[in-house]
C-alpha cells in the first residue's frame, strides 16, 4: 500500500539514531528530515527520552524516526532512561549507531545487539568537522566492526547523502499484504463488523480500515455489514462471496451463515499473519488441554485506551477463560509499552491483534516468549479456539 501522510505509525519504516550524549543525534536528524524536528543543544542530556516523529523520508516512504537519549547518559535518571532505550530496539527496523572516536564500547554493545536481533545497522563517526585526523580514527573503526563506518558531520552536512544513500539500501522490498493468498483481484470479499460500544464512534477501526484500503488497491471488491445484516449482504449477491473477514467476537454468529462456497476468517487472524507468527501462535493454542484454576495468564494488548463495556481483551476474554477454567484463573492484563521482560511465571501469553505496533514490535514480543519457553498466541486464534471453531476457519 501506497504511503500517505496519514500513514499509521504501525506501517511506517522505524529508524532510530543512537549515540552519546552529545554525539550530534538530534542534529543528524533535522539534516536527514531537512526540518527542525528534534530539538538540538549544546547542553548535556537534551533529549531525555525517545522521541518519535512520523514523517516522509526521501527514498524511504513513511517513516518513524526515533532519536534516542545519550547511551552514556549519566544523570540521575539514566539508568532508566537506558531501558526506555534499549526497549527502543524492540521497533527498530534500522539503526543508525553514532561514535564519536575510538572508545565506543557503548556503542559496539548496541552494534552486536542489533546482531542478534537481526536488525540492519549502519555506523558513522560523526563530527568530523572537530577532528581534521577522523581519517586514522576511522581506519581504526572499520577494523574493529569488521564493516564501512561512515563518516559525517551533520553540522556541514559532509557524508549525509552517503548515509541517507546507506538507510535507504537496508528498505526491506518485499511487501507483505494483510489478505495474502486469500483473495485476488475480481473477488468479492464480505467485512462483517460489528459496531458495539468499544468501536470509536464515527469510525471504523484501523484493521477494518487498513483491510479495506487494501483490497481496494489489489483490485476486489469489498462488502460491508454489522452481523445482524449478514443474511440480507448475502442475499444481495449472485454469487457467494470468495472471502469472510469478520470479527473474531462474532465468530459463532457468522459462521452459521456462512455459505459453503466462502473462506472464513477473522480481523485478528489475518492481522497475526501480517504482523506476527500464525504458526506459533496457532501452536500456542495447544496450552490451553494444559491449563487449569492454578495457571497464570498475561493479555497484552498494544494500546492503553480505557476499558470499554464488552472489551475483549478486558472483559470477554477474561470471562471466557475462567468459565473454562475456574474463577481462580490468575490473568494479568497489560497494556502499550508494559509487556514484562520475564515472562516465565507465565503459562500463556495473549497478544492483541497489535494494529498499533509495527512488525517489528510484534515479533520481538514473540521471541521473546519463544526463547523463554512461554507459549503465546493471539486474540483471534484464541477465540476460535475457546468457541470451537479453530478447525473451521483459515489461519494460512
């Protein structure tokens, strides 16, 4: 899909700078962005937390740049500022890592972090306008990375176009699309979404319309209806629809109407594919033959707005789950950025569709129940599951 100025930021390329204090990382940006949207000083410690702006970037698309606070930030506040930080690489799709001279052991941390993590990282000796010997400094640092540093000075705007040149070769080219293998173009795909009190009024949710642009652009065409006017969406067509996307809250309802010819699936499933992991989130179902009273689940969701009557990661799956398992069911419910580091005393973890993270987000969370041996699977597959219908809905 075409970026926008109204791109969401869970679509947008995350690109964040990291560095000392007072490497130049504010400065970096306005120069990349041409704009004055971090705000620069000569002061210690300026930023003192991430700041993310969306915004276009030439050759990039839509684009979140994240500057950083200084990796050697020593304030009282800076070891808490360094966790926001390095929490930051849990959404970096590229990082841009600043050194300022040969002692970069900070530096070289987030280096092999972004190793590990796989996220394609780019290293500048910044500053060269203050160093007329940069060349020895970055004859050293090529060695010691065992990669190209680049060196700039994003007060003289030396080397920026090499760099910008470097960010915009780690774009990833292939695009991944929502309804994948579901659907092609002339195909008739039914959206049946129901409005209750937990839908933003006057709008439609951003899965909704994310899929609908969508299949507009790949050439289908969509149908919408509430579930109480799903028979009359069908009768009105010659044929049965190719698709059904629905809620997963109305799973039961929509598939007693379902016609035999159509392919049915949810917001949230299609959602985990785009985002995250449907294999490993359909395997994190198989927890639920394991579970009993005694057993601890955490629902993570990836907004923090207030509940809602019927809210589903609140309210519905709350009361789902302790009608299966005992009202002695412990489940803790977190939202946006709180999602525990230790997710061991955990039997399963339930994530959101995430319509409001990135990919990268996503997956980080997932990786990071997979390497502590927590099973983990998603709104969408969880709820067919618990009404009995995983079987008869398409995940791939």
């Amino acid at each position: 899909m075409a970026a926008t100025p109204t791109t969401p930021t869970s679509e947008r390329i995350h690109v964040a700078i990291f560095g000392r204090t007072n490497a130049g990382k504010s400065t970096l940006i306005n120069r990349l962005t041409g704009q004055d949207v971090a705000i620069v000083s000569a002061e210690a410690g300026t930023t003192t937390d991430p700041v993310h702006k969306a915004m276009e970037l030439y050759g990039l698309g839509a684009a979140v740049i994240i500057d950083t606070p200084g990796l050697d930030d020593r304030t009282t506040l800076g070891k808490e500022r360094m966790a926001r930080t390095a929490k930051v690489l849990d959404k970096t799709d590229i990082a841009v890592i600043l050194c300022l001279g040969e002692e970069c052991d900070v530096e070289e941390r987030i280096i092999e972090e972004c190793r590990i993590r796989e996220i394609p990282a780019i290293v500048a000796l910044a500053q060269i306008d203050r160093n007329a010997n940069y060349n020895d400094i970055l004859a050293t640092l090529n060695k010691r990375f065992g990669r190209k540093v680049y060196a700039i000075s994003a007060l003289t705007g030396e080397g920026i176009e090499a760099l910008h040149e470097a960010i915009v070769s780690c774009r990833k080219s292939d695009e991944r699309l929502i309804t994948e293998g579901f659907c092609d173009a002339g195909d008739s795909v039914l959206l049946v979404m129901p409005q209750d009190k937990s839908a933003p009024k006057g709008r439609l949710i951003q899965p909704q319309v994310q899929t609908i642009r969508e299949l507009l652009d790949r050439g289908c065409v969509p149908i919408c209806c509430t579930p109480d006017r799903m028979a009359e969406a069908l009768a009105m067509l010659q044929a049965p629809p190719k698709l059904i996307i629905t809620d997963s809250q109305a799973f039961n309802e929509v598939y007693k109407l379902k016609p035999e010819a159509s392919t049915l699936t949810s917001f949230s499933i299609l959602f985990a594919r785009y985002k995250g992991d449907i294999k490993l989130f359909t395997e994190g179902v198989r927890a639920l033959s394991s579970l009993t009273e005694q057993s601890r689940i955490l629902i993570a969701e990836a907004c923090t707005h207030m509940p809602q009557n019927e809210d589903i990661g609140r309210v519905k799956l709350p009361r789902l789950l302790r009608k299966r398992f005992g009202e002695g069911l412990h489940i803790d419910i977190v939202g946006g950025a709180d999602y525990p580091d230790d997710l061991t005393p955990y039997d399963l973890v339930i994530h959101c569709g995430a319509c409001m993270f990135n990919r990268k987000h996503v997956l980080s969370r997932v990786e990071r129940a997979r390497q502590q041996g927590v099973a983990i699977t998603n709104y969408g597959v969880i709820l067919a599951a618990l009404t009995g219908i995983l079987e008869r809905v398409r995940t791939e």
